[in-house]
C-alpha cells in the first residue's frame, strides 16, 4: 500500500540537498528513485522539508537506509530527520493524455 512520507530536516540546505541528489545519480526534475511515486524539496525557516509519496514503507525503509541517511551525514546533515508516515488513501498523477 503506498505511504506518503514527510521529513524535515532542520537547519538543512538546499545545496546539502542538492549534493546528496548528485551523489544518488539522480537529477532535478527527472526520474525518481525505483519505488518513489512522487517527490518534492522545500527550503522553509527552519531547514527542508521533503514530502514522498512512496509504493511501500519497506521500499521507502530500504532507500533511507541505503542511500538518504549516509549521503546526508557525508554532507553534513548529522541528525535524524523529523518524519511522518501516513498510509495514502489516493494520489493522482498528470497521466497519460486522453484524447
């Protein structure tokens, strides 16, 4: 069942974020992570905030552990974020156009 996923991670930087992204392979605007559905990065007062919509808690369980938590102590994130986990009723997407 997918879960949507909110992490703040307080005093954090969109160029710390930026660099955990290049380090992932992944890239702005293109493809997620395999088992990501949805992401997004805000820079608020107090650090990032990051919303997911994932396929499942252990996929999103096994990308945090092998990927979000070292990359972000490599570019100095020490602390765990704050984090929320929902299970998702629905989501909707841009889709295929119809025509």
């Amino acid at each position: 069942m997918p879960i949507a996923v909110e992490m703040r991670f307080p005093g954090a930087t969109t160029d710390q974020y930026d660099k955990i992204v290049e380090r992932m392979g992944l890239r702005p605007m293109g493809p997620g992570a395999p088992g990501g559905i949805f992401h997004s990065v805000a820079q608020t007062d107090t650090g990032l905030r990051i919303v997911d919509v994932w396929e499942n808690q252990e996929t999103f369980e096994k990308f945090a552990r092998e990927q979000i938590v070292p990359y972000a102590k490599e570019v100095g994130i020490s602390s765990d974020p704050e984090m929320e986990v929902h299970q998702v009723h629905s989501y909707l997407t841009t889709g295929p156009s119809v025509s």
